[in-house]
C-alpha cells in the first residue's frame, strides 16, 4: 500500500522554497518526526523538511555510515529564531 508513496508530490515548488528562511541540521540525535511535530505544533509558518544526502561529508566524517542534511524550510523569522534556541 505504502511501497509506491511519493513524498515529492506534497513538497512545495522551488520558488515557494526560495522565498523562506532554510536551516540546516546535521547533527542531532533526536528523530525527525519529533522535530517536525514540534514545528508544526509551535510554529505558524513551518513549511517542509528537505532530507538531502551528503557524500563529501562521508569522506571527511568517518563516524557516519550515511551522512545526511536536513533543511526546515519557515518563512517567518521569528519561528527560525524559536527553532534554533530549540534545537541547534
């Protein structure tokens, strides 16, 4: 049922993206889904997550078996500056 779900057709396009304040998180240890239902339960402007894997940081990071970056994408400031007292 789930084999053939497509997570692209629900993500915003790109200039909706290029308008929004993007912050990157590598490092952290607590899932994604939590993360995300803290955005959505305390932030207005929450857009989407973009998971984007890192094959340079694999050469350099020897500790990572798959080394990725996640980007939140908000389009208001104040809802970055509450997400980065969080969780950076």
């Amino acid at each position: 049922m789930f084999a053939s779900f497509n997570y692209e057709a629900f993500k915003p396009q790109q200039e909706i993206l290029d308008k929004c304040y993007r912050i990157e998180l590598t490092k952290n240890d607590t899932p994604l889904w939590k993360i995300r239902k803290w955005c959505l339960a305390r932030t207005d402007s929450f857009i989407w997550i973009e998971t984007v894997e890192n094959e340079d940081a694999y050469l350099i990071d020897e500790g990572d078996d798959f080394p990725v970056k996640h980007f939140f994408y908000f389009y208001a400031p104040q809802d970055v500056l509450l997400f980065k007292l969080k969780w950076l």
